[in-house]
C-alpha cells in the first residue's frame, strides 16, 4: 500500500530521546511535530515539561532504556511525568526478570504504571532483539493482561530495532485484544514506514520525519 505524508505523520512519535538534547532540539521537533500533525514527540522525562509548552501530545520514556529502575522507581518517574504533561507513556519492561521468567515481577511493574496513569497511554517496551519468539509471545499475554494500550518492539538503544518477524509474533500474539502495536527502533526512510504500516503497526518511533516520507 502507498502512504500520504499525513498518514505517516498521524502514525509518528517523533523520537528527541539524545542525552544531549537541548531546549532547541525540543522546540525544532515540537515545532515540526505542529506543523506537520506528528502524532506525538517523545522526549526523556526531564524535558516533558518543556515540551509541553510547545505541543499538546508529549509522550515520554520510563525506566529508559534498560528497563531495570525497580516498580517503585518507574512508578515514580511515571507519576511525575504525567504531573508534568505527559499524554503517553512508552515503559522499557525489566526484560531480565522476563527472561528469568519472573513474570509477576514484570507485571507487578506495568500494572502500577497503568494504575497511576488512565487516561494516559502506555506503551510497554518490549527490546524484542533479546527475546525468543515465545519469550516475545508470553510478554505480549502479560501485557494484555495488565491493561497496556501499545506493544512496542524496541528501544532503538538495543543491538537491533524493530523486525517484521518480531512485528508479526506480536500480531499474532494479540489477535482479539484491543493492544495495538508500535514498530520503533531502524525506521529510517519510507520502505520501513511502509513495511511497518503494512503489517498493522499503529505507530511508528522514529528520530527522523522527511526521510519517512514517499
């Protein structure tokens, strides 16, 4: 299928997710995010605030980006975020603990986040690129059942991003819920946008706008 820029544009978190980011780099996105209608700008937890002077759908990382803060400190981080004007949350999982199959542990972490932050959406992190296919399929069935409203493949800090295997396990995983996908991490020109978009992603996490574009 062909995509318009508006269609992309209305599927982007556009990523400002640097250590060295700076209140330009902020304003430059939110500005383009305003013009172009981005979906959301997605910024690190001590920039929400300013973000959200410029735009009105700022979403921000927790637990960023290994995933091992404890519950109580993404509990926390989450908390102030959405006191700060956050709309959407992504949450980097403790993919440790799931690979240890601790998975109350995981749970445990995730359903205090959705707790604290209805309306506010959350994305659950998942860093496919460390996960089996059952790995992957077991944390989609868990965050199902915590009440998340996105799975996302990737941190885009991880050895590798988002692939349309682990795009398609997801799916699968998540056929008859209400859970929909984010594919972030290696989209960098239209072909990603495209192939992820195709495959029923409805949002893509990208740091980059124009090259996106057909």
């Amino acid at each position: 299928m062909n995509y318009t820029r508006e269609q992309i544009a209305a599927a982007l978190d556009l990523a400002v997710l640097k250590p060295t980011t700076t209140e330009h780099h902020i304003w430059v996105a939110c500005n383009l995010a305003s013009h172009h209608g981005i979906k959301s700008v997605c910024v690190l937890p001590c920039n929400v605030a300013l973000a959200a002077k410029y735009f009105d759908n700022v979403s921000t990382v927790i637990g960023f980006p290994l995933g091992t803060s404890t519950p109580d400190s993404k509990y926390a981080e989450a908390n102030d975020a959405i006191g700060n004007g956050a709309r959407e949350l992504d949450v980097v999982i403790n993919y440790g603990r799931l690979l240890d199959h601790e998975l109350q542990y995981v749970s445990r972490d995730l359903e205090n986040i959705v707790d604290v932050a209805h309306p506010v959406l959350v994305k659950a992190i998942l860093e496919t690129c460390y996960l089996s296919p059952d790995e992957i399929r077991a944390a989609c069935k868990l965050c199902v059942d915590t009440g998340v409203d996105f799975v996302k493949t990737s941190t885009g800090f991880g050895p590798h991003g988002a692939t349309p295997q682990a795009v398609n396990i997801i799916r699968d995983a998540l056929i008859g819920t209400n859970v929909k996908i984010k594919a972030s991490g290696g989209i960098n020109a239209y072909a990603d946008a495209a192939i992820y978009l195709d495959l029923g992603c409805a949002r893509l996490g990208s740091s980059r706008f124009k090259e996106l574009l057909p």
